[in-house]
C-alpha cells in the first residue's frame, strides 16, 4: 500500500511538472492545494470533465442553435442534468483524491459549457455586425442620393433567444459605428444620423436601426409583420 501512495505522489508530481501554461492558469482551491497529489486530482479532474462536454459537443455536431437559439437551451440542460444525475448517486466521496477529483469535474463541465456559450455567440455577435454594416451602408447612400429617408412603421420585436439579443445588440451597435462616420464621395452620412446638426433625421435613423435589426418580428395572423406592412416572405 505504502508503494502505492509512493507511486501515485511521484506520479501526482511529474503530471504537474508537465502542466503547459495554459493549464497553469488553473486555479486550483485551498481544499486540493495541500498536497501534489490533490493537486493533480484536481486537474485530472478539469481535463476529464472539459472532455466529457467536448465529446457531447462533437456529438451534436456542434449544433450552436441548441446552445443559443432554443430558449431552453438544451444542450446546457442536458449536460447539467447528467451532471447532477451523478452527483445525486455519489453524495458522499471515499477520500479527499475523489473529493478534489469531483471538483475539478464539475469545474471543467461548467467551464466547457461557459466556453461553448461563448463561441456560439460570437457567431451570433458576427452575424448581427454583417446585418448591422450592410443595413448602414443601404441607409447612407440612399440618404445621401435623396437628402434623407421618409419615415415608415415600427417593426415589433418578438422574444428573443440568446442569440437574438447578441445579434440585434452587434447589429445595432455596427449600425450606428458605420452610419455616423459614412462617406461615399458624394456626401456624408452624419447629418442623417443622430449627429446631425438640426436633428432632422434622428427619428427615421433610429426607425431604419430598429428594423433592419429585427431578428424576431412580431407576426399578424396574415403573416404580416405587426405594423411593418410587410408580407410573409417580402423580406
């Protein structure tokens, strides 16, 4: 038994020697950080869980609709509840090894989750900045051609997901980064923004953001977005 603890420490010890500096940035809490070998269960622990969540990812194809678009996000339940599934059945731990190791576990779970998260927003986030330049460029040149925009309906947002909030909020935001400082050689956007001089076209400005950052119109029961006027497949 005494070689045993001899080999798992001298193991314990060459793991933790070989941690690359990204595993560095591992912190690992004061309840494993007395000895090496509870530090290594702890690692052990991270890497073992961050795997378990990429081999479900991988699983799903990385399906980022699961994470940020279904308002249930299910990917993230399922994950969790297993999770907790095997809490429910292990409530107890035979030695301080298996405490730090389940610790780290469920760090690395969470970690994982919290890095997918992430990522499928950033997606997200890059699609609404695409939506947000295009939307923008549109905007200037036809203002600057006609000497501003009319005036139309309010389209009426719906509820969104994760991913709808990040988009509208990256198109919104692009929209008013590109339009302010625009110029095409003919003219200049910023008297049709909300930095014109006179404020004249502040209104239509943020009216023409709202609704060409719509991700989730509300819809009539003819298919029409709620005062758009615009018909089921116009868009």
């Amino acid at each position: 038994m005494r070689k045993f603890y001899v080999s798992l420490f001298v193991s314990a010890f060459v793991f933790i020697s070989s941690i690359t500096v990204a595993s560095a940035q591992i912190v690992v809490p004061d309840t494993c950080d007395d000895t090496p070998i509870l530090q290594s269960a702890y690692t052990v622990g991270i890497y073992t869980g961050e795997n378990i969540v990429a081999a479900a990812w991988n699983a799903v194809e990385k399906n980022c609709d699961m994470v940020v678009q279904d308002p249930e996000r299910t990917f993230q339940k399922i994950v969790s509840g297993a999770l907790q599934t095997a809490l429910g059945v292990t409530p107890t731990y035979p030695s301080p090894y298996v405490e730090c190791r389940i610790l780290g576990y469920t760090a690395g779970i969470n970690s994982k989750l919290d890095e997918i998260q992430d990522y499928c927003e950033g997606i997200c986030i890059k699609d609404g900045e695409f939506i947000g330049e295009m939307a923008a460029i549109v905007y200037c040149e036809l203002s600057i051609i006609f000497d501003g925009m009319g005036m139309t309906d309010p389209f009426v947002e719906g509820e969104l997901t994760v991913c709808g909030e990040a988009m509208t909020g990256a198109c919104k935001s692009k929209f008013e980064e590109i339009s302010v400082d625009y110029s095409n050689g003919i003219g200049d956007c910023e008297p049709y923004t909300m930095d014109g001089p006179d404020g004249d076209y502040e209104d239509v400005w943020e009216l023409t953001e709202n609704n060409q950052c719509i991700v989730n119109p509300v819809m009539d029961t003819d298919s029409e977005v709620v005062d758009g006027g615009v018909e089921d497949g116009g868009q």
